[in-house]
C-alpha cells in the first residue's frame, strides 16, 4: 500500500516513525510519503518537508508567517494528488492537518488521523470537520473516548499512549558514564526541558536558570531540543555552570532527580520517567491573553489532564517566577511533596494503560 503522513512537530516525528515501522512489519512492500522529519525519514521513503518548516507557534508567530503556512498547504495539496495513497494519515498539527483531510476527503482519498486535535480544549466546532471529513479518529488519551462519545456522538479509537513504546524501546544507559561523557560530576541532577520552539526557549529558559545559584548543591542540564543547535543556547548559559545535552532527553530524564518541564509531552514523558516535576509555561501576553478567553480545561499539562487533578504544580504566564519556582522546586525535591507525586505517577501509568500504540494503529489502518 501507499501511505501519506503527514507530522508538523518534532512529538509527530517519533510517533510517525514508530508507525512506519510497524507498518512495515505487517505490510514490507508500504510506500511512503511524508512531511515530517529526521527520524521518519530514517524509516525510508520520501520527505517532502521538513518539519522545521512548517512549526510556528502563537497568535503573532502564525500571522507573520502565513504566507509560507498557505504555501506549504498548497505543496502539500499537490503532492498528495500526484502521489495517490491509498491512505492519508494525519498525526496531530490539526491547523494544518484539518485543512488537508477536508480536501483528501472530497478527492476521495481515506483519511486516518492519529492523535487527536484537542478540541476538548478549545476550538470544539472543530468537531464538525471531524466528523465530516475524517474517516477514522485514533486517541491516545483514555478520557477522550468518553468525551467524544458522550458529548459528540462519535466512535473514536483509543490505541494507547506511544510514549510508553519509545519508553520501553530504550537502551538504559551506564550512569557514571553518562556523567563521565557529559562532565556531570556527581552532584544530583536537576533537568530543564523548556520546550522546542524558539519562542518557548527564548521565554521560558531565561526564568528557569534564575534558580541555578539557589540550588548549588545539585547540577543543572539542559535538555537541547533536536531542531535547535547548541550555540543557540549559549547565550541563556552564560558563565553559570549549567550543562546542556543535545538529543539525549530520555537517557537524561533516567538518571534525574528533578525536572523543570514546559508543558506538552515532555510533562508525561517525564512523569513515565518517574521523575518529579514542576510545569513552566510562558508565551507573549497578547497570545496568553487569547488564549485564556479561548482554552476552557481546568489544567494546562497531559499530567493533570489524564488525571483529572492536579498531580504536578503548574506555573503559568504571571505565576512562573524565580520565587514560585524556588518554592516548588523545594516541594519535590525531598519530603511528602515528592512522595505524594511519585505515587500519583504510578496512578497515572495504570490509567494509560501499557506498550503497543503502535501496533495496534498499524493493524486498525490496515483493517479499516
């Protein structure tokens, strides 16, 4: 068969190649075509763009960019029809991706998408191009089954959590020599993870290191993001004796004590990892403005959302300070706070449920 894919994030990337890999193993003849990235195109077939093309992120980001957001629509558009799949699967990125699957869909092309646009977030009327031009919708959240069953009146398919398949894939790594390669020392770590996007970094990793000199008895490494070179985050670095570790979050996240996470995928990840955290987020006030008129969930991170309570602290916009963040800090690194949310971990593995995502979506696909 001929597959389309379709990921504009790096959290895309991993989950697009994880299932390349599974549908090659059921089906070794697949074709592929893709926007996506490095690790796609690692499984073979063609990328057509890169996914550091198409990433733009907040209000003010998207307008001053919407002349290559339309462009790269109109790529895609056109690839697609002189490519002919048999299947378009469309992983997340739903402002792209949306538009997409309405125009496969009129040119008679079966539409998967995979991970679903969080409309029970914000944007709900997105539920009507959903159900009109989607043919099958695959969840990764077990809340969401409900959510759309309940108030929408439409079958969903929940196939697990990929996190837990590129979890449980990993090497573990020998610690001392981690650290002996990385010049960690022995100090326990403390890993900052402030998000992939330029805008995140430049916003959130400044408030972050404000820490650093507060918390001298542990090491602090950040996690580079792998669209992002490491001189781009020597600036924040400065003099200070902060660490930073491309492309190694997970062998990272094994070995860490603590973490400063913005929120996204990396706060479950991190919570998989069984590593206590506190949830940063900042962005520009006119798109947190909007924002906040627009999202109505009650938590911002994956964490809280599955568990339907506030396991992990959240420090927003106005509320994420170098004080608050020393407070919370504090909180997790010793004593019931970690304890408590190390238990809570263990809840939320449970409620998502073990390894297979993958799989279970390449043979949905392929019996659909």
């Amino acid at each position: 068969m001929k597959y389309y894919l379709i990921a504009g994030e790096a959290s895309g990337d991993l989950h697009g190649a994880n299932l390349m890999k599974a549908l090659l193993e059921k089906d070794p003849k697949a074709e592929f075509r893709f926007f996506g990235g490095d690790l796609m195109q690692e499984i073979g077939g063609t990328l057509v763009k890169h996914y550091k093309e198409l990433a733009f992120m907040g209000l003010l980001e998207v307008l001053k960019n919407i002349r290559s957001i339309f462009k790269n629509i109109d790529v895609c558009k056109k690839d697609l029809m002189e490519f002919k799949p048999d299947v378009l699967i469309l992983i997340d990125y739903p402002g792209f991706n949306l538009r997409i699957a309405e125009f496969a869909k009129k040119n008679g092309i079966k539409v998967h998408y995979y991970i679903s646009p969080k409309i029970w977030a914000w944007k709900e009327n997105r539920i009507h191009k959903i159900k009109k031009n989607i043919d099958h919708l695959h969840v990764i959240f077990p809340f969401e089954v409900d959510y759309f069953k309940n108030k929408h009146n439409y079958e969903v398919n929940y196939v697990g959590n990929p996190l837990f398949d590129e979890i449980a894939k990993r090497e573990s790594i020998n610690e001392s020599k981690f650290r002996e390669e990385h010049h960690l020392g022995d100090k326990p770590i403390i890993a900052l993870l402030p998000g992939s996007r330029t805008q995140e970094i430049t916003k959130i990793l400044s408030v972050m290191l404000t820490v650093v000199d507060v918390f001298k008895e542990y090491q602090f490494v950040i996690a580079g993001a792998p669209s992002k070179e490491e001189a781009f985050y020597i600036p924040f670095i400065g003099t200070s004796d902060v660490k930073f570790i491309a492309n190694k979050t997970y062998d990272l996240l094994s070995i860490s004590t603590a973490a400063l996470v913005t929120s996204g995928t990396a706060t479950l990840e991190t919570a998989l990892f069984k590593v206590p955290q506190v949830v940063c987020y900042k962005t520009s006030g006119l798109t947190y403005f909007i924002g906040n008129l627009l999202v109505k969930i009650e938590f911002f991170s994956l964490v809280n959302l599955v568990m339907q309570r506030e396991v992990v602290t959240e420090l927003l916009q106005h509320t994420f300070t170098k004080e608050t963040l020393i407070i919370e800090l504090k909180n997790i690194l010793s004593g019931e706070g970690r304890e408590i949310m190390l238990s809570d971990y263990d809840e939320l593995e449970q409620k998502l449920g073990g390894v297979g995502a993958s799989k279970k979506l390449a043979d949905s696909i392929l019996s659909a």
